[in-house]
C-alpha cells in the first residue's frame, strides 16, 4: 500500500552542522595536511571542520573549538575505533546497523541542505512573509490572563465568584485553570491576537483595560474565562531583526514540501 512519508524527522532538515561545505572548497588552507598520523591512518583535515561545526553548533565553550583541541579529540576518536575494529566490534550487528542509520541521516541532511541551496528564499519572499506577519500582528499587544476549564457552568460559576469578590482570579486560576499559565494565575503574558485562537483573540480585543469579560469564551481547548490587564503598543521586529528567523521558517516549509513530494512519489509498504 502506498503511503505518504512521515515528516521524515525534520531535524534532517534543520540539522545542518558540517555539511555546508561538502560540495565546496574545503574550509582548511592546508587541505592536503592531515591533522595527524595514527598507527599509519591519516585524519583528514576536513574531519576538524566537521567536528568544529557540530560543537559550535552545541554551544560549547572557545577553548573545545581551539584547533589543539579538536586535534586531540579527532586522534583520540580514531585510537578508539582502531582498538574497536581490532577488537571485531565493526562487525557486531549493532554497531553495523548503527552505522548504516547515521550514514543514511547524513545523507538525508546532504540532500536537503542541497535542495535549499539550489532553491533559495528570495529576498523578495522574505520580504512578502515579513509584511505578512506586520499586518496579521497589528499595531496592540495584549497582557492577558485566563482561567480554563471543561465545562461552562464551572467557567460562570467561576465568573460569579470573581465578581461577588469571593475570590481572586489569580487563586482560581492556580487551583482550578487545566492551562500550564495557572501557574502563574492564569498570565499568558504580553500577546497579540494573531498567537491565539480566534474566538479567544475576538473577546480579548473587546474588553477594557482591567475588564473581566461577562461571558466565558468556548473554544477547541474548553471555556476560558478572561481578563485583559493592560494593553500598549506594539513594538514590531524591524525587517533587519526578523529577517534570519522568517528565512529559517520558510527553509522548514521548503523541506517538508519537498519531503512530501518524495514521499508522494514513492512506494512505502
């Protein structure tokens, strides 16, 4: 039976650490100088690229990105896997397996770093995404706080008991609220209507500064109950700040379409 791929671990597509250059010049001056001899093998310079990438790309400190760092470490990695190919364990069905599974991630990531290199974003389309994004944002930010629950005489009931100062908001929410921001009484923060669900957003953008709404409001997650704290203009991204984060979305869109259309052409049983 043929069926479309699953998003094939978009990390395939958003996993980028070394491959950039692989099609490329190598990135060392001195490319035919190993890095270092052992037992005869020689590392290849190209190896320090890749290492350098993939610990850049976790964080870590300036010193571990010092050549006489990742020097050390690429002679220690190859001493290990000579001890470990003397010692048969290329052979064991595991390790094997394990590196077919590595050896098919890489080049899952070659070709989609490939693909995104051969079809670029435009600027022009950055542009459009970033416009888009302005408009949908609008010129208000909203400090929100909610109350959710399953029912809507729970969510009234609620209502009834802030209104006739039985209770605060703030203790409802921590003791009743299904949301993970009943935590923190109910606070969803500084957001625009555009981040929450329609029905949500409409209520929001109604009420008052300080207003609690009259009404709880039903939506895919259950009853909200809603008071809007204060409100302030928006201070929208410039396109200059934006611009590497829109690209990165559109990079994520352009991968999984062209992961789906491999998918589509292909017989998965």
């Amino acid at each position: 039976m043929k069926r479309p791929l699953p998003a094939l671990a978009l990390t395939l597509a958003l996993g980028f650490t070394g491959l950039a250059g692989a099609q490329g010049t190598p990135a060392t001056a001195n490319s035919d100088k190993p890095i270092a001899t052992v037992n005869g093998v020689a590392i290849p310079p190209i190896y320090a690229e890749f290492l350098r990438n993939s610990r850049a790309a976790r964080g870590q400190s300036a010193e571990l990105l010092s050549d006489a760092a990742i020097r050390e470490a690429l002679i220690v990695a190859e001493l290990l896997a000579q001890e470990a190919v003397k010692a048969g364990l290329d052979k064991n069905p595991r390790v094997s397996a394990l590196i077919d599974f590595q050896r098919t991630e890489i080049l899952g990531r070659a070709l989609l770093e490939d693909h995104l290199r051969r079809n670029p974003i435009s600027e022009e389309t950055v542009r459009a995404e970033y416009e888009k994004a302005k408009e949908r944002a609008g010129t208000e930010e909203y400090r929100v706080r909610h109350i959710l629950v399953a029912s809507e005489r729970e969510a009234r009931d609620i209502i009834a008991r802030i209104k006739s100062r039985r209770a605060k908001f703030e203790d409802i929410a921590k003791a009743q609220s299904q949301d993970p921001s009943g935590a923190n009484g109910g606070d969803l923060g500084w957001t625009v209507p555009a981040n929450l669900v329609p029905e949500f957003a409409n209520a929001m953008t109604k009420l008052r500064k300080g207003q609690l709404a009259d009404n709880p409001v039903q939506t895919r997650f259950g009853w909200h109950v809603i008071r809007l704290d204060d409100t302030r203009k928006l201070q929208f991204p410039t396109y200059d700040e934006a611009r590497d984060r829109i690209v990165q979305q559109l990079q994520q869109v352009a991968a999984r379409n062209f992961v789906r259309e491999l998918g589509a052409k292909a017989k998965v049983e």
